[in-house]
C-alpha cells in the first residue's frame, strides 16, 4: 500500500495520487520487486533537515531522504521530500516542479529497489533509471 502524507504545519497536496500509486507500482515490478507500506511524507527544507541531522548525521539540505525497512523483495519504507528543495531545483534545472517531484519519488523508490547513488557510475545509473520511468509516466 502506498499512501501520501504531509508533515504537521505544512500544506501540500499532491495531485493525481492513483495514477502515481500505479506507476510506483510498476516501478517496483518491473525491478522485480511488490510493494508493502510504502510512506511518502511530503515536508519543509527544516523538517528534512533535522532528520537527516538526527538520523544520518548529515548537516545540510537535501531532497529526498529514504528510510528502507524492505525485505524478500517487498519493498517497506518512508520516503521523506523536501517540497521547498524540489521547488528550487525545479527552477535550477529548469524542469516543472511536477517533473522534478516525480523524479524525486521515484528516486526515493529506486533506493528501495537496491539502486545507490554514491559514486559517480552509481549516479549515472540512477539518472538513467529515473528518465527511464519519468517516461513511463503518463497522464
């Protein structure tokens, strides 16, 4: 089960939410995986911030962060978004803030599918992946 959820004092509303249940959905199939509880809590750049201060260790502003409890090829987890952040990187590189939303959703799943982003080859690979699956995506 996938569901959407926005953090206490913070006003989001994310649009066409069964069509994007579908596609996440099929995300994880075609990486052969099924979906379990699967959370996406939509926030602010301070809320994001002090979880990956009080959880990772990490000291700056990020997107996404996720927090992957899967197993057996069913993929569980909270998908943390920075609203504010994907907003700004919207406009820095130039795509509709519902594109780049889109992307950092997908990224958060790809995570749970086993996919990493911390070397350069690894980064490359995500990058295909999400344009891949962003072309899937069709309203």
């Amino acid at each position: 089960m996938i569901r959407f959820n926005t953090e206490a004092d913070f006003s989001f509303t994310l649009k066409n939410k069964m069509l994007l249940k579908r596609w996440l959905t099929a995300v994880a199939a075609e990486e052969q995986k099924r979906v379990g509880e699967l959370s996406f809590i939509f926030c602010s750049d301070d809320y994001l911030l002090d979880i990956n201060r009080r959880f990772l260790n990490h000291d700056y502003y990020t997107d996404v962060i996720t927090f992957d409890y899967s197993e057996d090829g069913c993929i569980v987890g909270d998908i943390f978004i920075s609203i504010d952040t994907v907003r700004v990187n919207a406009e820095e590189y130039r795509q509709g803030f519902e594109n780049e939303l889109y992307r950092v959703m997908v990224h958060g799943v790809l995570h749970l599918c086993e996919y990493k982003d911390h070397s350069d080859t690894e980064k490359q690979l995500m990058r295909a992946k999400e344009d891949y699956y962003l072309a899937k995506l069709k309203f």
